[in-house]
C-alpha cells in the first residue's frame, strides 16, 4: 500500500475512533485525502542514505515565493475535489479559490485543437487538406518547403507544419494591442510566422502553428475565435468559468490571479494580454480544466458526444512519431494511455495531466513564474496516493570530500556571451553557487570534479588545467564559466 494512502486511511480512522458506530463519509474521506497530499510534499531530487522531508503547501509556497496555487483532482470520470491556497492578489488580500481564474498558457492549445477538430468532425475542414485552401483572411506564405509539401491542420495541432516563433511573450496593458493577423505578419512583438522547414519531417514546438489555426477556425465559422469556442467548447462542457476573450473583460477581473515573478512581485499592471489566443489566451479554473479533461475521456468512451465523437476523439489521442496527438501530448499506451499539457505565460504556470480510459486527471494552476517545482511536487503526492503512473523523484548517490579539497572551487566565475557572473562559495561546510543575495543553491559532489545542485538537479561539471587547477565549470554540459582571478 502507498504511504501516503495509508497516512490517510490512518486520518479517517482517528476522526471516526469515537463513533465506532459510523462510517466515514464521502466528504470526511475526501478531507482525509487532501491533508494527505496537502502534507506530504517532497522534494523532486533526493539523496540516497539520507532522510526524505516532507513538507506542506503553505511550507512551499512561501518558501518558493509562490503567493497562490489550485489544484483540481478528477476521480472515476466526477470532479472529485478542488481547492485553492493562498493569494491571487497581494495587494487586495484576494484569497485564491477554486473559481479564481488563471491564465492557462499553452494548455489553451490542446482545448482549441477541440474546437478546430469539432470543424473537421462536421466535414468544414480536412486534416490533411492545405490549410491555404481554408484561410481567406490571411495566407500562409509560400516556400520552396511548401512547395514540396503543403501544411495542413495534422501539421499544425502536432507542431510539425515547420512554422516559426515558439511561444509570446504578451502585451502590457499599455503596450497596442496587435490583432491576430498583425502577429501572423510580425507586426507586434514577436517575428513574421512562416514555414522555414519541410512539414512533417521533424517536431518543433510552435505557438505561431496555433496562431494559424486560430484564423482557420475564425475564416470558417465566421466567428470570433473567442465566440466560437465557448459555443462549441467551453458551454458543452460546462466550463463555466472560461473564456478566450483578450484582454480579460473587466468585470472578470475580479474573478482572476495576479501574475508574478520569481520574487513573488506582481506584474505591473497585474498580467499580460494575448492576442495568440488559441496558443496562449485561455482564461479559466483547474476545476473547468477538469471538466474538458472528463469531456475527452467521456468521449473516448463512446459515453458522450458534447463537443467530439469517439471516432474524432481517438484521432485526437493517437499518438505521431513524437509522442503528440491533435493537441495534447501523449505518453504510455493502452489502458495507461495518458494525455497532457503544461502552460507557461508571464506570471502563469500550470500542468494538466490526465488518462484517457481510468477516469482520473490532475490540474494544477498558479499566477507565479516560480511554480513548476511545487506543480511537481503536488502531482508527485497525488500519484502516490491515488497510485498514478507519473514520474517518480530522482534518487542520486553523493559524496562528502574533506574541507580541504573543495576550497579550490571557491570564486567568482562568469559566463562571457552574456556578462554573466555567479559566485561559488562554502557555507557549512558546503558548496554553494550564489547567483544573488536571495538566490543560493546548494551543491552535493556526485565525484572529485562533477557536482550536482539539489534543488533544480542541474549538473556542474569543473574544469582544470594542466596542473590540475580549476579554471571553470560547466553547467549541463552547455555553458561554459570561465574563473575570474
């Protein structure tokens, strides 16, 4: 039995021990469940020999200098329970809740690739068809690699049509607010989205892919990308607290997460704004997120047919070459069949994670740019706890050198393309890198020359010359420092 579901068997029994005569209800072992996880957070990297700690969210979030998080837990096809913890806003003292919104990023991605899929179900729009042959309102232009091969939709919600500009980085609330087609020209803040690659030969994440599939779905039903999707998306499934709309709609703003860095400081002006909405401009809750998760997996059941049939709906979950369906990523296969999404916006994280067949997911949501490590670490609880197939923490083996021989790794060292210097030091007998005041990591030696950090796991590998002094390190076997003197 896992420890953790055995922790919180071991709660219901102690708050029914003096009422022999009753047996636990529903919402008591739901409550026994949330401490379980809420309490047993640990870390991704661990140290063979050495004790695990546990920690609590709260423990976490300040520790991470996370102001809020919201967790979604999906059980036999039900939303079985949600709940928030901590702030969406500092300044107000704004508690989050399981209604307060978050930006969803990417996982915006695999919910549009629903609404362009529901297009294709009612024969408006071909798979494997040019999607020059649908666009009316803007073309993509052509290429000697579209030449060759012309980019379809396949291409497109598998990121392989060969298009560019990997992700957006928003708007301010000041800054002009580009129209899609603007972006697709380059005309806002990121570069000019074209085919630089023959489609279909390799996989490379591209949210500018997404952004044509956002003028396909519009130049077709004749609607706003935002409308359409909450007539064939969001209001079947009952997401009701969702939207596409960007900018937010001001009366949703008090409903909505502020964003935060790394510090745990507010983005000024609260958050960024997307106009790439099918790629990043989702709006909604962990539980809504939930809701669309149950709504693949009913449909893949043959159970429902709200927005997609059974038939689309494997189409959407069967996996490419890279391990990507029409949308959401894929892992395992059969009954372990998985499908996910992870987002990333200025001042957003979130994960959704969630099998096909068993009826259980996952959502976890936070306005910070902090929040990917205790995304893990929750996940990592619920799945042991519920038993799901999800990654495991990294167990290393470390060894401890005498004072004496780690002193001549002590100094500053920098990375020359970018000016940029970090400090490795000693502190209780321990090597530490410093990148700021605030920002330490500590430093655990795997052997005499390679060290590994053990908060992120990221791995330093030092180099020495001829006489054997340290003259740099590498980081990930990538980034070469050079030692000051």
């Amino acid at each position: 039995m896992h420890r953790l579901l055995a922790y919180s068997l071991l709660l219901v029994f102690v708050l029914f021990s003096c009422q022999p005569a009753a047996s636990p209800t529903k919402e008591n072992v739901i409550a026994a469940e949330i401490q379980a996880i809420e309490n047993a957070l640990t870390p991704s990297l661990q140290i063979k020999g050495e004790e695990i700690k546990s920690y609590t969210i709260n423990e976490r979030l300040a520790e991470y200098k996370i102001p809020g998080i919201s967790v979604a837990i999906v059980r036999n096809g039900k939303l079985h329970w949600a709940k928030g913890y901590g702030l969406a806003n500092t300044e107000t003292g704004q508690m989050v809740d399981t209604s307060t919104l978050f930006q969803a990023a990417s996982i915006s991605k695999p919910v549009s690739g629903m609404g362009a899929l529901k297009l294709v179900q009612e024969g408006k729009l071909a798979l494997n068809e040019d999607v020059n042959q649908y666009l009316t309102s803007w073309k993509l232009p052509e290429s000697p690699f579209t030449n060759t091969v012309k980019v379809n939709l396949r291409h497109l919600l598998t990121h392989t049509a060969g298009t560019t500009v990997h992700g957006f980085p928003g708007y301010t609330q000041t800054d002009t607010f580009p129209t899609d087609i603007e972006v697709l020209n380059g005309q806002g803040n990121t570069a000019a989205i074209y085919v630089d690659t023959l489609p279909g030969a390799i996989s490379r994440y591209s949210g500018g892919g997404y952004t044509i599939v956002e003028r396909v779905v519009e130049d077709i039903s004749g609607q706003s990308f935002a409308d359409y999707m909450q007539a064939v998306v969001l209001s079947p499934l009952g997401m009701k607290h969702s939207t596409f709309i960007q900018p937010l709609p001001k009366d949703l703003h008090a409903q909505a997460s502020a964003a935060f860095d790394r510090e745990g400081e507010m983005y000024p002006g609260l958050w960024h704004n997307y106009p790439e909405q099918a790629a990043a401009g989702l709006w909604t809750t962990p539980s809504d997120l939930a809701r669309f998760a149950i709504g693949i997996q009913e449909a893949f059941a043959g159970k429902s047919e709200k927005v997609l049939s059974q038939d689309i709906t494997e189409v959407m979950l069967t996996k490419d070459k890279w391990n990507y369906g029409l949308g959401p990523g894929l892992r395992a296969e059969g009954d372990s069949l998985i499908f996910q999404h992870g987002g990333k916006n200025a001042g957003y994280t979130c994960q959704l994670f969630s099998y096909a067949k068993r009826g259980d997911a996952m959502v976890v949501m936070s306005g910070s740019d902090n929040a990917a490590r205790l995304i893990e670490e929750i996940q990592r609880a619920a799945a042991e706890l519920y038993g799901w197939d999800l990654a495991q923490a990294d167990t290393i083996e470390v060894i401890d050198l005498p004072l004496a021989e780690i002193q001549d790794k002590v100094g500053r060292y920098i990375y020359r393309p970018q000016e940029f210097e970090v400090e490795i030091a000693i502190e209780k007998d321990q090597l530490v890198i410093i990148v700021s005041p605030d920002e330490k990591y500590p430093l655990r030696f795997l052997d005499e020359l390679n060290v590994i950090d053990i908060i992120d796991g990221d791995r330093f590998k030092f180099t020495t010359n001829e006489d054997g002094l340290v003259t740099g390190f590498v980081q990930g076997r990538r980034y070469q420092f050079d030692r000051l003197e």
